[in-house]
C-alpha cells in the first residue's frame, strides 16, 4: 500500500486502539462518541500513513493484522504519555478523573462496594466504575484499569502481584441444618443438596469448588454468580462453599465441618505496565491494597 498521505496524525492512534480493543467500528464509535464513517475514515486514513493494512474487514467485525499489533505496543505508550502529560499540568486541572475496576462478583460486590466510597470522599474527581461480574478482563483491550483475578494472568504488558489469599468453607443456613440429616464427617454430604456454579460457564478452574469438598456430590441449584449462590443458601437451598468475607454479614448462616473443609484461593491484582503509574489509578490501586490489608481477618479468619 503507497504511502501517499504525508506525515501520520498521531491523533489517529486513538481510534486504532478503540477499533482493534473494541473489535467493530460502530463499538469504537460509541466509545469515542463520534460516528461510525469519522472512525471508518481515520483508520483507512492511518493505513495509508503508515503502508500497512490493520485490520481485516469482516462481517464480524475488525480483525487485527498482525501490523495492527505491532503499532499497539507504541500507540499505548502514546496514550499514556498523554494521559501523564496532561496530569503534570497541575493541580487546577479538576476534570473528573475515571478509574474502571474489574473484579469477580464476590469480591467486587461485598468487600470493594461497601469501601469504596471511601476512595471518593477522599478525592472528589475521581470517577469509580466498579465491573463485578464471573469473568476475565482483558487490560491489553483496555476492559478494565485495574482487575483481580484468581490466578497469575499471562497477558503480556501486565503487571500482576498477589493481593491475598482468602479461605472459603463449607456454609448452610440455620432452617436447613435443623430440618436435614445430621452431618459429623463428609461421608453423610451425600444425604444433602448442594449449591454450585454451572461447570460449563465457569471463568477459571479455581470455582470448581465442590471436588475438593467430598467426591460424589454435585449442585442441584447452580448458577454462575456468586451472589444468587449465597441467596439461595441464605433461603435454605442447600450447602454452598462460600468465601468467608462474603459470609461475614449473615449470621443466618452456619460453617459445615468447618475444621474439614477449607479451601484457599487466591486474589491477584493486575494493572497494565503502560498505566500503573498513572497517579488515579496508582491512588486506587494503593488504597485497595491498604483495605485489604486492614481486613485481613475476613479473608484469612484466625479464629479458624
């Protein structure tokens, strides 16, 4: 492809990362808030720049070449030096500054929710977005600028360090251990309904719960979200392995041979290479790991 625009606009790197993150021109559209033919134009625009083809266009969208993975490494580094740039032009700058926060539903709905405000009072402009939901976030694609994961992610340009290990346990309500079987060791769980994730939806390896309490048990209510597996509990379902941070707040809720079953996970926090210096996001990351810190009892109970 001949070059026959001049010198490239560097303003064209924007919709290049929003195309090959989004994977469509009309999702980059929506997310740079322009229409689908400006962002269509740029990218062709940007093509003839550099004489390479970035995308493959099919009916399911952009596919990146592998030209286009080549330039995101330096597109990246261009919009976090801008990023930088334009936080070191002082402190009157009092634009709202957003940070997406990606975590697993548990995680995210009962301990980073209830704190985060906290995170808010303390710097006025700052904008959380908080994703809790069972899945994986992508940082290359920009999904999130600070995710938590329950093992060591392999994306390349990500930082990743271990936040915490945390323990679940075996948990049933009250009503339901007074009107079941009695249970003294795991061979009477057979007697007994389970709660569980559905196998085929799980995100990672690490929800497969149940093996590692007894062999032949399975769930007889599932679900994919965490959250609807404590409720169902909580409403006398079944036995449910729950994370202890997540149980603290119901007392309704009993520990089954709590001194056998314990299983221990592990949360990892990652961030981006290009974006973790990036001061809001630094604040956040830091104040994450200082609340977790304070409240180490919750994942880790000593009286256990």
């Amino acid at each position: 492809m001949p070059n026959k625009a001049g010198p490239m606009d560097w303003d064209d790197l924007r919709f290049f990362l929003s195309v090959l993150r989004q994977g469509t021109v009309s999702g980059a559209s929506t997310s740079l808030g322009v229409d689908h033919t400006t962002v269509a134009r740029r990218i062709k625009k940007l093509e003839t720049d550099l004489g390479a083809r970035l995308f493959k266009r099919r009916i399911t969208g952009y596919e990146p070449t592998a030209a286009a993975y080549s330039l995101q490494t330096t597109a990246e580094l261009m919009e976090t030096a801008a990023l930088t740039a334009k936080v070191g032009f002082g402190e009157k700058d009092q634009s709202p500054r957003t940070v997406r926060i990606g975590a697993p539903d548990g995680f995210g709905s009962f301990f980073l929710a209830p704190r985060l405000q906290f995170l808010c009072e303390r710097s006025p402009n700052l904008q959380v977005e908080l994703v809790a939901t069972a899945r994986t976030f992508s940082l290359t694609k920009r999904e999130a600028d600070i995710a938590f994961s329950l093992n060591k992610p392999l994306q390349s340009r990500v930082i990743a360090r271990r936040l915490t290990e945390y323990q679940l346990g075996l948990y049933a309500s009250a009503d339901y251990l007074k009107r079941g079987p009695s249970i003294t060791d795991k061979r009477e769980l057979v007697n007994h309904h389970f709660i569980g994730y559905i196998e085929d939806l799980l995100f990672t390896s690490e929800l497969d719960y149940l093996p590692a309490v007894a062999k032949n048990i399975t769930a007889r209510f599932k679900s994919g979200n965490l959250i609807a597996q404590l409720q169902a509990c909580v409403a006398g379902a079944g036995l449910a392995v729950l994370p202890t941070f997540a149980v603290h707040d119901f007392p309704q809720l009993r520990p089954v041979l709590p001194h056998t079953v314990k299983i221990v996970r592990t949360f990892y926090m990652q961030m981006h290479e290009d974006s973790r210096n990036v001061p809001w996001i630094k604040e956040t990351a830091d104040f994450i790991v200082q609340a977790v810190r304070e409240n180490r009892h919750l994942f880790i109970p000593s009286s256990e």
